[in-house]
C-alpha cells in the first residue's frame, strides 16, 4: 500500500495575501495564539506520519497496513483541527469588524477602530482651532481688544509694519503707526497716548495716568466735546487704520457692549456741537450785519 500524502494546503500567492492583510480587522491575543500554534499541529502531524513510514519498511506486511491507517485516521483529524482554528480566526475578525472592540487575555477592550476615530476627532479639533481667528468678535463685528493687548503696541525700538503703534479714545482702538513722529516711544509728543486709553487727556493736555483717570460724567458739556472731535479725527483719518473695541474698559464692557459712560459722552457732546454750531452761525450773520451797518455809516 503506497503511503499517503501529508494533507495539501492551499498555496496563496502575494498578490491573494497582500488585501487581506492592508484590510484585515485587529486580532485579539487568544486568536494570535491560535494562528501560532496552526503550523506547529501540521508540522507534528506530518513528523508523526514521516516517522511511521520509517518504521512500516523494517515490519511485516500487517504492521505495515496498521501503521498507514493509522497515518490515514489522522490526517482528518488534522484538517479538522485546521478548520476549528480557521473558523476562530473567521468568528473574532467578524466581531471586531460588526462591534469595533476586541478582547484581550486581561478582560480589557482593545478597540482600534474607536481610537482611530478619537485620533480623527481630535485632529479635527486641532485643525479648526488653528483655522479660527485668534481674537473674538462683538455685536457689530468688531475686533476686542484687550488692555494687554492694547498696551504692548507703543512702538518701541522704533515703528514698523510689525512694530505697530496703537491709541484707543472713547474705546475705540486705531494703529497710528504713520504718525510716529508723533506718538513714537522715544521722541514723540502725545506717545503718553501710545498703548493706552487717555481719553480725558485730549481736552485736558494732563498727559499723565491722573489726567487719564479723570472722570468725564463729571464734566461740563462743552469740555467733552474736544474728545468727540478728536475721536472723529481718528475716524475720518487717512492713513490711520481703526482695529477695533477696547474690551473691558470704561466705555465697553469684555463682550463688546457699549456701556452707559460712553453713551452718555457722545450724546452729550453731540448735542452741545449743534448748539455750539448755531451759535457759532448766529455770531457769524451778527458780524456780517456789523461789517454792511459800518460801510453804510461811512458812505454817509
């Protein structure tokens, strides 16, 4: 009887393995220890065959008949415990792929998947903040503005487009690095008003932190106006650039609203320059009437 052939395995080229292992799902320890031991099995069950058919060739016909159905009744064996092992592997890779967990040896959840997902999440994260604007905004869309912020732009060591000079009045933030021969940190005038809120100290020339603490809802209405007017120089200027509010300060609060202080300031001193504006055309026809009653008097 001609000995029989170890069982056949099927031979898988690269290109059928390599999908399987760029897709295949995690393997928890117990079924690593199954694949491990799958070639051991084979290669014992193969000795053991080899091994009696060494034996079969010094013993008689009969001993030789027992040793190969011997060999035969154990192949199936092999095979079966092949396809258990198989069948484990298969189980585990399903649940892996329908639940995204997978067991380990110490009863704690290996769950590649969800990480995956937590690192996406995260990264996501990562990328919209760095996307964001570094500052926030207030009702009207304006830029806030910190006192910290605010108080390092004074243009030290001399003004650039990256060493800017900025002045809030009334609240409001302008970049005033063009007139640094005026607000310049070294030789400037006004650069009391560089990094800083002096509001009062445009009406007053009291260029000092007392001159800016002065309380302007202590004020005569006319005294206010001199800051409005400066104000709007900032505003309508060419070449000054407005940034923005001054977040917690006097005039707005840290979300951007304009507080009652500020208010109060410009509708006041709104309000006193149309008077002062009539007053001012009415002296003016009063001295044109003056000028045409003297000519008449002298033609005379």
């Amino acid at each position: 009887h001609p000995i029989p052939p170890p069982p056949a395995t099927s031979i898988k080229t690269k290109l059928d393995i390599a999908p399987s292992i760029a897709y295949a799902p995690p393997i928890n320890i117990q079924t690593q220890h199954k694949i491990m031991a799958r070639p051991i099995m084979f290669n014992r069950a193969f000795l053991l065959i080899v091994s009696i058919a060494h034996l079969a060739l010094g013993l008689s016909l009969s001993s030789l008949a027992s040793s190969t159905v011997l060999a035969i009744s154990l192949a199936p064996l092999t095979l079966a415990a092949a396809e258990t092992i198989d069948a484990a592997v298969a189980a585990d890779a399903q649940d892996c792929k329908e639940s995204g967990t997978c067991n380990s040896d110490d009863g704690n959840v290996d769950d590649t998947s969800t990480d995956a997902s937590s690192d996406s999440q995260v990264n996501s994260e990562q990328s919209n903040e760095l996307s964001s604007p570094s500052q926030t905004t207030g009702p009207n869309g304006d830029r806030l503005i910190s006192h910290e912020e605010l108080a390092l732009h004074i243009g030290k060591g001399g003004a650039s487009p990256s060493n800017t000079i900025w002045l809030s009045i009334l609240g409001k933030v302008y970049d005033v690095t063009t007139g640094e021969a005026y607000y310049g940190a070294e030789k400037g005038s006004y650069r009391f008003y560089a990094g800083r809120d002096a509001s009062p100290c445009f009406s007053t020339g009291m260029n000092n932190p007392d001159g800016a603490e002065e309380k302007l809802e202590e004020w005569e209405d006319k005294k206010l106006v001199a800051i409005y007017e400066w104000s709007t120089f900032y505003q309508d200027h060419e070449t000054y650039k407005y940034l923005g509010l001054l977040a917690g300060g006097k005039y707005f609060d840290e979300m951007g609203n304009e507080l009652p202080l500020r208010q109060n300031v410009v509708e006041r001193s709104s309000e006193t320059m149309k008077v002062m504006a009539i007053e001012k055309e009415k002296k003016k026809k009063e001295r044109l009437a003056a000028r045409l009653a003297k000519k008449e008097k002298n033609k005379k």
